[in-house]
C-alpha cells in the first residue's frame, strides 16, 4: 500500500477503539516521497490528518499534504511561543498542490520529528498519567525510560520543536506524555508507529490497574447510590425540559443522557463536588464540555419538584461563575495586548444529576453525545490519576487561552451555516409511511432531529435508520389510543434528543362507509385514533413545551374533509373536524407559552399512502365509479390546479409552518389540496 493508504488504515484503526483516543481527537501522519509533476524531481511530503478531523472515519480527502522542505524551512521564520499563531497561516505556504484539508495546530509536531510515521492520541489511560501532580516521575516508572516527559505546552510549533528535540536526543524512546493533554508515538514504519502507540496505551492500563488505590474517588456517599433503571429513565424524562430549558438560555441546544456505570459510579463518589470543580484538562475534552459541570448536588432520592425548585439558583450560579472565569481570562488577555473573542455563552454544556445520570448538550444531537463521551473520558481520566496520585488539570488561565483561541474561534467560522431547524426536535406521528415518512424526511433535511413514532416498531426503525440513524432519528412504537404508550414516545423524544419543539399529529386512518353502514365500533376507532389521540399527544407534547421554555410548534394534519361534506365517510369527517377544531382550542391556550398550534387540510393523497393502500382507496374509487389506479388523477382533475397531492407537497407544508418565515402564526389551516372550492376557508 501507499503511505497514503497505511496511514489511512492505521488511523481508522486506531480511531475505532475509544480506549485510544476521542472522537475527532488526535492526529496522525506519515511521510513519503513524490515526483513533482511541475519539476518532475522527487519531493519529500507529509500527510497528516487536516483540522476538524477523526480518526475512526478518516478518508484520504481528510488529509492535509505538505512539503517537508518548506515545513522545516518556517523553523527560520518561527518568532517565538509569543506570537504562535502566526505559524499555523504559514502552513498555507508548505501545501503540496491544492493541498487537501486545512492543516490543524498540531501540524509542526508532525512535521518536525525525524520518523516517518507520527502518532498524537487522547487516551485516558495516557491523560490519567499526563494530568497526576507527579506525571513526570510516574512516566519514569511506568515506561521504563522508553517514553519522555514534555511539561505542558499549548499545542502548535514550539511543542512539535520540543517533541522533535527529545526523539532527536533520546534514540531509545519511542514516544512521550504531553503533560497535561495526551500522548506522542513515532516509527520508522507505520506499523512500528501504531504498535508503540498501542503499547504506550496499554502500558498505562496495567501500570494504572497494578498500583492504583482501589477507590480513587473516595467511597460512595450514603444516599447518593443509583436509582434502578427504570425510576432513572423515568426520572431522566421529568428532568430533561427544565434541563434544556437552562442550557439552552443563551441559544437553543440538543441533548444527550447518558447513565454509564462509570458516570453513576462518580455521581454517588464523596469526591463528586470537588473533583467536578477542578474541570477538565485535554483541550479536545473541555472545549466540548465547557471547563466545570454543573452538579445537581442532591441525593438520589430528590424529588423531580425538589430538583426544579434548585434550578434557577443552581444555574445563576454556574452562569455568574462562567463569567468570572471569562472575564478573568479575557482580562489576562488584554493584558497581553490582545482581544479575546466575545464569551459564547454562560449557560453549562455537561449537567450531573446523581442517581440519574449525566446530561450534555451541543449545537446538534453528534455534538451533544461527543461532549458526553468526553466527559466520560473525564471522568477516566480523574479515576487514573487519583488512583496513582493526584488530579492536576492544567490551570485556569491555559484553559481560557484554549477555548477563546482565535485558532479555535476561526474553526468555529469554517462550519457550515445551520439548516432552518437546527436544534429542533419533532415527534412525528404515524410516521413510517406516506405523509409523516414525508414530513420525517423533509423536517431531518432541514436540521431537524426527529423521533419517527408508529404502530409498527419494525417500520418506523427503519425509516429512522434511512434518515441516517441515532444522531438524527430513532424509531418508536405508539398507539395513539393508549395514554400510556403516548407518553412513553414523548419520554423516547427527551431521552433519545433532550428536548421537543415540533409535533406533528399525523397518525390516522379511515373507513369508507355511509351513514347506515356506519358501526359504533367503526366511529369509536376512528375518533380514538384521530380526535382522542391527538388529544393525547398535544396535551402529553404541552407539558414539554410549556416547562422547556422554547416556545415550539404542534400541527395536526387534518384534512380538507373537515370542512367539505363528501359522500360515505361520515367517521371520518367527523373526527377530522374535531381535529380542526382542537387546532384552534390549543392556539388559544397555548400562545401565552410561545406555542403555535396550526393545522393542514390536504385533500386524498393516493401515492404513499398507508390509509388509501388499507382498502379506503378502492372504496373511495367505487364511490366516485373510477379505477382504483386512476384515483390520484380522479382527484387530480376536480382541482382548480388539475395536481396531484403527494405526501411530498404536505411535508412541505409542515415545514413552512415550523420556520421563522411563520413564527407569528398559530391557529391556522393551510388548505394542501391544489384547490378545491368547496374546501375553501370561510
């Protein structure tokens, strides 16, 4: 294989196992040489893996190539720690053709050691060594001189200098702790590269398991164990909208829950409040989970009603402490002739709740997970350098200089524009099929994460898979009619994406009878399934809306039937009006809350129908004495646009309504019928 392809097979593999590095943590590369088309001369390059990267999914258009002779030529040019920046700008001038991806900082580190394959991780195990008061001795005893020691270094050229300068005077070692933030491993080969990553890795594991305290946080504290699984998830669920409701203050977020043994276990620890205060320390964790949680500090018994009541003062708090923090950094800053970018926001990223479980939030539901997972790493890494010694992250001042660098300010500028419905949530009724399958689909392009809620727990897995899986959908199953199974999807929502914005009412179906035929068995399904279940759904989704805070958006997908008088459907009509109708009850209880209640009416959608494929159709087609095969176009002809209705154009329609285009709003029917007079809104 090319160096290219080795490098990109021993990152994925490295990056596959959480035991050696975070999500888009760490960096690898390799060096190799080329013939230069515009020379036709060899040339020397290194690959390494570009900004914003990770490891596990790495592709070769992830990988930033340079020339190694221009790269070592800025040594000349480096101006000092004082102005480091500077460096990572002039990386654009080492670029090799068009280039690939943006060099990251760690660029130099890779560049400037003498071996062919480079490897930088985040291994908790390693960070547990590299953040121990006594890091330096325990890397002397642990690895027997075959590793280095680097004190802590803000990642960039002058760290990639002092790592090249201890391979250079040191042969025998095959890799160092970075103090601090993680490991560096090196070979001659990109297997002899990986094989001392992995073993500096496990050497930790065993040196840590060998000689670390057996209860490095201390013991549990009475009152502070575990609830059983399912009081947790029920008492995750009650907490998740007040919990959104404060880490979203500054900006709408997605959440994550996590209940990992590890999470419970430093949840009910003694040292929990003080340990959590010292924050993280590797610049990939606390960017990600803020520098401190926020401690719920309550025993596992506390009332869901105790909990809230500490809210506001619990979060005033950890605001006011945020803030501190950043004006003491900022003001260090300026100090040093510099301007801090503006503080993103006061409002926690990780909140602890013991005997529940954590909580994480990000600007979409892949970053929420990672700030957990962080966390998680965390919570390793302090569980690793009690064990041995004593948790030191790096100080203050070094963390702000990191989260309000201008290097991570700009590569906060390079992400794409949010999507319309960024951070919204929606529960989509009847969602595996036809309209909502649809309206799931449309509401997840849009930005949207979304809970595909259905009889069928077979289908609507499926169709969330197809939206691309846990990140952005999950399937649920629900009954309509069933007040506990309704609630059960909604708890789904908060736990699966910390939160609901948008309800779609959308679960139906219809029997095609007149009058006579009509049972009290076929009028009861059908008002339990539509009238009732709605009913259920909005009054289940409220509470959610009401207690997050955020406003939020319920549309009942009604149809144009509750307001045209047809033939044979008297059931259906029926409970359809009274879906109207609750639209305009809920809009007018709902608005002091931000909440906008809007209905569609879309005349027979045939294709991708789960009600027309269930015999409505052909009965419909008899009514009207036309095939069943040619009812869309039946319906199509008696419009005044003469078009089809697909789920696609009501999809559509849900969309607009949940936009910032609509958000004064509420208690409107949008007709999605390509117009039908007799349907008209009067």
């Amino acid at each position: 294989m090319s160096a290219q392809q080795d490098l990109i097979a021993r990152s994925n593999r490295l990056g596959a196992d959480p035991r050696n590095t975070n999500y888009a943590g760490g960096n690898t590369s390799a060096k190799g040489t080329e013939i230069d088309p515009v020379t036709g001369e060899p040339v020397e390059l290194l690959w390494v893996k570009g900004s914003g990267g990770d490891l596990g999914t790495l592709t070769e258009a992830g990988l930033a190539v340079l020339r190694l002779d221009r790269l070592r030529a800025l040594q000349h040019v480096y101006p000092g720690v004082e102005r480091e920046d500077e460096m990572v700008a002039a990386f654009d001038y080492t670029l090799h053709g068009k280039g690939g991806a943006a060099p990251s900082i760690d660029t130099a580190m890779h560049g400037l050691v003498d071996a062919a394959h480079v490897d930088h991780l985040h291994p908790d195990s390693g960070i547990s060594i590299a953040t121990a008061q006594d890091g330096e001795a325990l890397t002397a005893r642990a690895f027997g001189g075959r590793v280095a020691w680097v004190p802590w270094r803000r990642p960039g050229f002058q760290l990639g200098l002092d790592i090249a300068a201890i391979k250079a005077e040191n042969p025998g070692v095959i890799g160092a702790i970075l103090g601090g933030h993680g490991i560096t491993a090196w070979g001659d080969t990109s297997d002899e590269a990986e094989a001392n990553s992995l073993w500096i890795i496990k050497t930790a594991e065993e040196y840590i398991a060998a000689h670390g305290s057996a209860e490095p946080f201390g013991g549990r504290r009475d009152g502070y164990a575990p609830l059983e699984a399912s009081a947790r998830h029920a008492k995750a669920a009650a907490l998740v909208p007040h919990l959104r409701a404060i880490a979203s203050h500054d900006k709408p977020q997605v959440g994550h829950f996590t209940d990992a043994d590890a999470v419970l276990d430093f949840l009910a620890s003694e040292r929990l409040p003080e340990l959590a205060a010292l924050g993280t320390s590797c610049p990939d964790h606390f960017l990600r989970t803020k520098v401190k949680p926020l401690v719920i500090d309550l025993p596992a018994d506390a009332t869901v009603a105790e909990i809230v009541e500490r809210l506001p003062a619990l979060h005033e708090a950890y605001r006011a402490d945020y803030t501190a923090y950043y004006e003491r950094g900022a003001a260090a800053a300026r100090a040093r002739g510099e301007e801090p970018p503006a503080m993103r926001g006061a409002d926690p990223a990780i909140i602890l709740v013991p005997g529940v479980g954590m909580f994480s939030y990000g600007a979409d539901k892949q970053t929420a997970r990672v700030a957990g997972e962080f966390y998680v790493n965390a919570i390793n890494v302090m569980r690793g350098a009690e064990a041995l010694s004593t948790y030191s992250p790096i100080d203050e001042a070094e963390k702000f200089r990191i989260e309000y660098w201008a290097l991570e300010e700009a590569k906060l500028a390079r992400r794409p524009k949010p999507k319309p419905l960024a951070t919204r949530i929606a529960l989509v009724t009847g969602a595996a099929s036809g309209i909502g399958k649809a309206t799931a689909t449309r509401l997840a392009a849009e930005g949207a994460c979304v809970v595909i809620a259905d009889l069928d727990p077979e289908k609507a897995q499926a169709a969330a898979a197809e939206l691309g899986g846990p990140d952005v959908a999950v399937g649920v199953q629900v009954n309509v009619t069933d007040e506990a199974q309704v609630q059960h999807a909604v708890d789904a929502a908060l736990l699966a994406f910390g939160g609901l914005d948008i309800v779609v009412n959308n679960a139906g179906l219809s029997l095609s009878k007149s009058l006579l035929e009509t049972t009290v068995a076929d009028w009861d399904l059908q008002h339990n399934v539509m009238a009732k279940g709605s009913f259920l759904v909005s009054r289940a989704a409220a509470r959610v809306l009401i207690d997050q805070k955020l406003g939020g958006d319920i549309i009942y997908i009604s149809s144009k039937n509750s307001v045209f008088a047809g033939p044979n459907n008297i059931a259906y009509s029926a409970t359809k009006a009274d879906q109207a109708h609750q639209v305009r009850l809920l809009a007018a209880e709902l608005g002091e809350h931000g909440v906008k209640v809007n209905g569609i009416n879309p005349d027979g959608v045939v294709r991708g129908s789960g009600i027309f494929a269930g015999g409505w159709g052909a009965k419909r087609a008899a009514v009207y004495g036309v095939p069943e095969e040619k009812l869309g176009e039946y319906y199509a002809q008696r419009t005044l646009l003469k078009r089809e209705v697909l789920p696609e154009h009501v999809a559509n329609a849900v969309f607009v309504l949940c936009t910032a285009d609509l958000d004064h709003t509420t208690g409107l029917h949008i007709p999605v019928d390509a117009g039908v007079a007799a349907a008209f809104l009067r």
